[in-house]
C-alpha cells in the first residue's frame, strides 16, 4: 500500500518542473500516481493516455490531475512533504478532478442523416484535412476505410490519360491533283496529332515519377514510425521521449532522440549477449 509521501518522493520531479501532468487517485487506502504529457497541438491526452485515464476513472471517480505549473500549492523548490500536502489539499477538496477535464477530447459529431453514403464523416469541427494516414477516433472504421478507397479512386483518374477520339479507315481512289491537295490539308492536323501524342506521353511520364515519389515518401514515413515505436517500447524514461517529441528547439529534440537510441541499443545488445 503505497502512502501519499512515497507518491511525492517518486513524482516530485514531474510536479516541480511543470510539464508533465501527473493522475493521482486511490484504491481502498493506497494512493496512486502516474504521469501523462498532454499533446502539445490541443492539450489533450494522447489515444495510450486517454485509454489509461479512464481507466482511472473507473476505479476512482475523484481522481486528479496535477500540474505544478498550472495548480495552486506546488512550487519548484518544495520539499516532499510539502508537495505530498498539496496533492492531498486538492484531492480532499475535490480541486484539478480528472473527470470532466479539458484534456478529455470531444467526442464526436454523429454522422448527418442526409449525408451520402459515399461520402465519409469526420466527425470533429475543424478547418484543418484530417491526416489520411492516422487514426484519431474521430472516423467510424468504416468511414476511415471508405476515405481510403476515395482517394484511391482519385489517384487512379488523376493518373490515367485523357481518351483519345477513334478513328475510321476509309478506302479511297485519288487522282495525283486531288491526292496532293488532300496531303496539304491534312498535313497540319497530323503534325498537332503528333504533339497531342507527346504531350499525353510526357504527362503520363510525369504521373509515374510523382506516384514513384509519393511511394517513396510513405515508405520513408512508414519507417520513421517503425523507428519511433522501437523507441517508445524501449523507452524507461517517459521525459526523455517527451522532449523528443515536443521540445521546441531542434538540438533539444536531436538530443533526446540520442538518448532513446543509445538506449535502445543497449537493451538490444543485451538481449542478444544473453
């Protein structure tokens, strides 16, 4: 059973320096705690961290969420047992309550009943295109795929040529008078044939080299991610993957992402060393 002290001895650095977020509640006597970075885009909680907070809240419904930055009763150079009063002042006096938090995201927007059905829902008020390649929850699984197929769809068109008009054969006896006269008529619509059919190569040319790069980005982008998941499940040191991510300063970010891969290689070369 862990006493309100030992949660402010263990989270003391997260309450002093005011980034972090830390969830406190309580199960029977024992007191709990863990520590949450909301997004930095909209304050809220993160798809893992949402999950973990209701979670929280189904075993206590007063549970709070501490800021030492935004909540009364903290400061930086408190000690343990002056932050351990805090905690305690706003969780007895029902202050910073988890539940009904902003960093809770809205939940969305039903799904119009006169919208088409070939047309997807976001269901979140924002003027920003929502990122085809993350699922945020605020698309139904089956709008999210239906997205998909959409802009398929609209790659496929963008990428495949105009039709070109059928011609007829036509068998026909010319004298040499009317045979040279047709030769100068026909001459220039088969020079603007010529430069129709380059034109149309030269664009599908085009299309195969943008498809070629968009394929690279994705696969580049997908192995960012593989990356980054290898790092977050290495990971001892939730401020490190913190400042990696958000920091504001691209030395700081860089400088972080040193750490979790140094970490990451060393968990590696233990696990193949033993």
């Amino acid at each position: 059973m862990a006493a309100i002290n030992t949660i402010a001895k263990d989270w003391a650095d997260e309450l002093r320096d005011g980034i972090a977020w830390v969830i406190v509640w309580k199960t029977g006597r024992s007191w709990n705690a863990t520590a949450v970075w909301l997004n930095c885009d909209d304050d809220t909680f993160e798809p893992e961290d949402l999950e973990q907070a209701r979670k929280i809240l189904e075993q206590d419904p007063n549970a709070v969420m501490l800021n030492g930055y935004y909540c009364g009763r903290f400061g930086e150079d408190m000690t343990v047992a002056e932050l351990a009063e805090g905690i305690r002042w706003h969780y007895e006096n029902g202050y910073n309550l988890l539940d009904g938090s902003t960093a809770f995201p809205p939940e969305p927007m039903e799904r119009p009943a006169d919208l088409p059905a070939d047309l997807p829902w976001y269901g979140k008020a924002t003027s920003a295109e929502p990122d085809p390649y993350v699922y945020d929850g605020y698309m139904s699984p089956e709008d999210f795929e239906l997205m998909h197929k959409n802009m398929e769809a609209d790659q496929q068109q963008e990428n495949s040529p105009p039709e070109v008009p059928t011609t007829a054969e036509l068998t026909l006896t010319f004298t040499p008078e009317t045979a040279t006269a047709l030769l100068e008529a026909i001459t220039p619509p088969l020079l603007r044939a010529v430069q129709y059919a380059a034109e149309v190569a030269r664009k599908a040319w085009d299309a195969l080299m943008e498809v070629a790069r968009k394929a690279a980005e994705i696969v580049a982008d997908l192995a960012g991610k593989f990356v980054d998941a290898m790092l977050c499940t290495a990971n001892d040191h939730p401020k490190w993957w913190h400042y990696y991510k958000h920091a504001k300063k691209w030395r700081v970010r860089k400088k972080y992402r040193r750490r979790l891969e140094r970490q990451l290689y060393d968990k590696l070369l233990a696990a193949a060393s033993g």
